[in-house]
C-alpha cells in the first residue's frame, strides 16, 4: 500500500511541459484569425471612404456662397434651382414615413417574437418562421407597387378619394412597417430565447400565469435586445428607398399628413441622381449633403442602440 501511494506521489496528476505537451498555433486557426482580422478592418476602411467620400462632396456645396448650413437645416423650401435649400420638407416625409412604419412594426413584431418564443408549438413555429423569411426576401420595388396599387386604394376607399392623395407617406409607411417587420421579431425572438429557462420557471412557481410570465418576466430580461431590434428597424425605415420612391411622392412637399405625398430624403436621392446631372453642379452636390445627412441619423441610431444595450443588458451566470 505504501509502495502504491509513492508511486502516485511521485508521478504528476496532469502532464507539464516535461511530459512533452506544448501549446502549438494550427495553422488553420490562425489563418482564420487573420481572416477574420482583415474583414473587421476591411469594414473599417469602408465606412471611412464613405464618411470621406460623403463629406468631400457635401463640402463642395455647403462652401457655395448661396448655401447656408442654418437655413438648410431649418428651411422649409428645397427648390435648389431658385437657391433655396431647405432640407426640412425632406426630412419630415423622412420621419412621417418611419413613424408610421414603427407603428405597424414594433407591435406586430414583438407580438409575433412573443408568440415564437413563449407560446408557438414547434409545427405553429415551423409555419411562422418561414413566412416571415419570405416577407424579408421581396424584393422592395415588388413592396413599392404594392403600396401603390393595393394599400393607397384601400386607403382612398376607407377615407375618401378627396382626403387620401394618390402618392401618399401614409401607404408607403404601412408597407415600409411590414417589410421591417420580420427584422424586428426575429431579433426580438431570439433575444427573448437568451433569457434563461429558470426565471420562467421561478415565475411560475410563483403562481403567474404564461402570459404574466412573458409580460412581467421574460420582455424586461431581454429588453436590451427588444430595444436594439427597434432601433435597427427604425434605421432601416429611414434608409429605405424604393418603397418612398415608388408610393410616397415625387417633391419635396413640408407636411405632416400621412394622406398628401411627399419626397424623403432618400427618395429625392433617388429621382436627383437618375437625371441628367453634370458634375459639380449644385444639384449634384446637394444629393451629397442630403446624404450625409441620412448618415448621420443612422450613426446617431447605432450609437444609441449600443448605450442602451449596455444599459440594460442582464448578465445570467
């Protein structure tokens, strides 16, 4: 016995470096690695040409004596061929649009997320799931006719011909909500199957029922990722294009009613830059500044949507 218990004193529990095992790179990871390093940087230096490319432009037109940045921030008139350059009329369709669009998607969105996550059987999922696929693969001219020729119909017949114009922001924004839709509940759902079996668990044992549970338990532990899918579906309702361009109207029109027409900003992108444009011509450079513009928006969404997900994110061990 005492001979055995030398024995496995004498001879180590895990092998060392004597034994002959050593770390070793593989070649395979660390070509990985390298790949994977050469993409974050490949993205880096793309936004920044973009950021370049944007404000070498956008100089070109804010330097022009005609041009004033206060006016062009807060004008209501965008009429560049009589040197008026308010950008306000552009960026209110801009925000009617994405407003109306939130309205059909945050609640159908999270509903479905709920639904899939808490309540669905796996052949109710099964059917879901694709379909929203679907939804998310039409191309958006297909959605841009579709408002055009079913939504603002419908609308005209619901409201009246003499209230709801033909090219109106209020159809655009209903289809822009569908197609942003399956966006929302899909990262919605899965944020709210990161949320850890047990609190469920703990909840019914409390006595709460499934839709307490999903209520009062599961949507404030996956707030972070709910918030962040909100905010990832409004940038893409602002940077959506052939929907607003097709349904929504063809000139800047300053007005808050989603039943007249007007032009966002990336619609007027749109309808600029597919004209006969010459180079460093004033209209050509004002698609530039209106881009900008729109980029900033979207910056300014993304770096709220990364300070409220480290707010409210919750850490389960």
């Amino acid at each position: 016995m005492n001979e055995i218990q030398n024995t496995m004193e004498e001879r180590p529990m895990y092998p060392t470096k004597a034994s002959g095992l050593k770390n070793r790179r593989i070649l395979g990871e660390t070509l990985i690695r390298s790949l994977l390093f050469l993409a974050g940087i490949f993205s880096i230096l793309t936004t920044l040409a973009i950021i370049y490319e944007l404000g070498k432009e956008a100089w070109l037109f804010f330097r022009l004596p005609e041009v004033n940045l206060w006016q062009f921030l807060t004008g209501t008139s965008w009429q560049p061929h009589i040197n008026e350059f308010g950008v306000l009329p552009l960026v209110t369709a801009t925000l009617v649009t994405t407003f109306i669009a939130m309205l059909i998607a945050i609640p159908l969105g999270l509903a479905t997320a709920v639904f899939l996550s808490e309540y669905a059987t796996n052949r109710s999922r099964n059917t879901i799931k694709p379909v929203l696929e679907i939804l998310a693969g039409i191309p958006t001219i297909v959605y841009g006719y579709f408002a055009l020729t079913f939504i603002t119909p419908l609308l005209r017949f619901i409201f009246g011909s003499d209230v709801v114009e033909i090219y109106n922001t209020g159809s655009a924004g209903i289809v822009m909500g569908i197609l942003i839709l399956p966006l929302i509940a899909s990262i919605s759902e899965d944020a709210l199957n990161a949320v850890p079996r047990s609190l469920r668990e703990a909840a019914y044992g409390l006595g709460a029922t499934r839709l307490e549970v999903a209520i009062k338990t599961v949507i404030p532990a996956a707030l972070s990722g709910i918030a962040a899918a909100i905010i990832l579906g409004i940038s893409r309702a602002i940077g959506e294009t052939m929907i607003v361009a097709v349904a929504a109207g063809a000139g800047p029109n300053f007005t808050l009613n989603p039943f007249k027409g007007a032009e966002t900003m990336t619609g007027h992108i749109v309808r600029i830059s597919g004209g006969d444009l010459s180079y460093d011509s004033i209209d050509y450079n004002s698609i530039f500044a209106i881009g900008l513009l729109l980029f900033s928006f979207t910056l300014l969404l993304n770096i709220v949507s990364q300070r409220i997900v480290r707010r409210f994110r919750e850490v389960y061990e």
